[in-house]
C-alpha cells in the first residue's frame, strides 16, 4: 500500500509540538549551538533569515534572541505550529520573530534575494524526492548574493544496542521509501549525504560542505533523556502508518514498541546519532566568496 499524506509522518498535534521543542533542546545542547559547524563571526552579515520548516518556533526564537538587529522569520506548512510559534513569540516578548503558513512544495512567497540566511531541518518525511531540487532551487532565487544555505538532517541510521530499536526504524525508513518521502526514489540513493550536497552544487551554489556531528545517546549521556523522550513520541506517532503499509501487525508493533523502550531505558543502552550540516553560499557577482570558516567536527 503507498501513502501520500506527509502529516502521517509529521502531523500537526500537541504531542508533536512537545517533541519538537524536545528536539530542538537536544540538538542545540549535544551539538554546541544553533548553527553547529560553523562560527557564527564567519557567517554573512545577518540582516535577514528564514527557517524553512520551522515547526513551533524554536530556532527562530533562539535566532532572533541571539541577533536582535535580525529579523527573522519561519515558515511551516501546519497551522498549529505556526499558531503556537506566534504565542511563544508573544509570551516571550520577541518582536523581531514572525511566523507564517507556507507549503515548501510550492514557490516560496518571498521577493528574489531577501535573506541573508536560510534554515532548513531537512524535511524528509515532507518532501518527495523530486521536490528536493525545486526547492533548493527557490532557496538560491530568495537568497541574497553571499547568502547562507544551512541543512541539517537528522533522519539518518541512529547506531544502538537496541534490536527493537533497530528493526522500528528499518520499518520507519520502509513506510517513508514507499510513500516516496526520501531524497532519492533509487534504492541505493537515499543517503541526503550523496545527494543533497549534488543538488546545491547544481542549483549553483558554491563552497558546499558536509559536516557530521555524532551525538552521544548512552543510558549515561546527558543526552539520554531528549533521545528517550523523542523516540518514544515518534513511534508511537507512526503506528498508524506503519499498520497502514502493511509493514507489521498490530501484535508485532505493540511488542516491538515495549520491548524498545525498555531496551533504552537499560544502564547497558548505547547509542550514537550521526547528524548531518550540509551547506553552501549563493555567488557573489564577479567575486569568489571565501568558504565560511567551520568547527572540527564532534
């Protein structure tokens, strides 16, 4: 059976704000910012940012903060995200943050060259693997000359001690590789790390580099519990979907499920998450902008 509903995958609920503020809390922590791999004195001159998949406001809060002569902006294709960014913005007093209701598989409404960066958490299970090129090709349109492009994805094989674990993402990547949610449709192309860095070279961007940073998700890790709370949040999202695709019965789901959480709840869990930052700058006419100094990587 395929699926087409991207909010199968991601869907617009309280459950699902609580799990991306978690997530953002621990990528910004074990990751050592809100730009990891970069140093934010190298970055263009910030006058303008979006984030492109914003989901309740996190890193644009944390931007806008970070950088009140900024204006930024975030972008989502789900209402209720965009409805508590706006509230947490209210309630936080930060008046430089604006949010707005935006498909990322349509042409972005913005001018040409307006942002100075643009952010992205890669949206794997929004976007088909065609729509990867559009879009990229639409971040160099409203880029401004020297702008920023910053990826990162997080949807890569996490390693762990866990053979619940492991057997729910294997079904979690099949249900997304069915549907088509996937940077490639090709069966040995849906590494983001083999393809995305290909497409920014085409849509023209230059200096394009990946970094890897490895997140430490051990019982012991100070990372633990985000990790713990996030995946339990996303499996049990995606049972519907995966009983949907005729992947597992609802018996075999159930079992795996328990049986995960308490594997990652033992003293003896492991665990490592590879998280990937691709990113690239638009062309400065008739000047070969220098590549933006980076960290080494964790």
């Amino acid at each position: 059976m395929q699926m087409t509903d991207a909010s199968s995958f991601y869907p617009d609920t309280a459950v699902e704000v609580a799990r991306l503020i978690n997530l953002d809390r621990l990528l910004t922590t074990a990751m050592g910012g809100i730009l990891p791999g970069l140093l934010e004195t190298n970055l263009p001159n910030l006058h303008t940012v979006l984030d492109l998949g914003c989901g309740p406001g996190s890193w644009v809060l944390d931007i806008a903060f970070d950088h009140p002569e900024c204006e930024v902006a975030g972008v989502d294709v789900r209402q209720k995200m965009i409805e508590y960014a706006w509230a947490r913005a209210r309630t936080q007093q930060c008046f430089n943050a604006s949010f707005g209701v935006m498909d990322m598989t349509q042409p972005l409404d913005f001018s040409d060259n307006t942002f100075d960066l643009i952010h992205a958490h890669v949206p794997v299970g929004v976007f088909h693997g065609d729509d990867w090129v559009s879009l990229i090709s639409e971040c160099m349109r409203i880029l401004c000359p020297g702008g920023l492009l910053y990826l990162i994805d997080t949807d890569r094989v996490i390693e762990t001690n866990s053979p619940a674990f492991a057997r729910l993402t294997t079904l979690l990547r099949q249900a997304k590789r069915l549907a088509g949610y996937c940077v490639s449709s090709d069966e040995g192309m849906l590494d983001s790390s083999l393809i995305l860095p290909q497409l920014l070279h085409r849509a023209g961007f230059q200096h394009v580099r990946c970094t890897t940073h490895f997140v430490d998700v051990s019982d012991e890790a100070a990372s633990w519990a985000d990790f713990f709370h996030n995946t339990e949040m996303i499996y049990s999202q995606v049972q519907p979907l995966l009983l949907a695709a005729e992947l597992v019965t609802r018996k075999e789901i159930n079992q795996l499920y328990t049986q995960m959480l308490i594997e990652l709840y033992m003293q003896s869990f492991t665990g490592r998450w590879p998280v990937l930052c691709i990113y690239g700058t638009k062309p400065v006419s008739g000047e070969q902008r220098p590549a933006p100094d980076t960290k080494h990587d964790t």
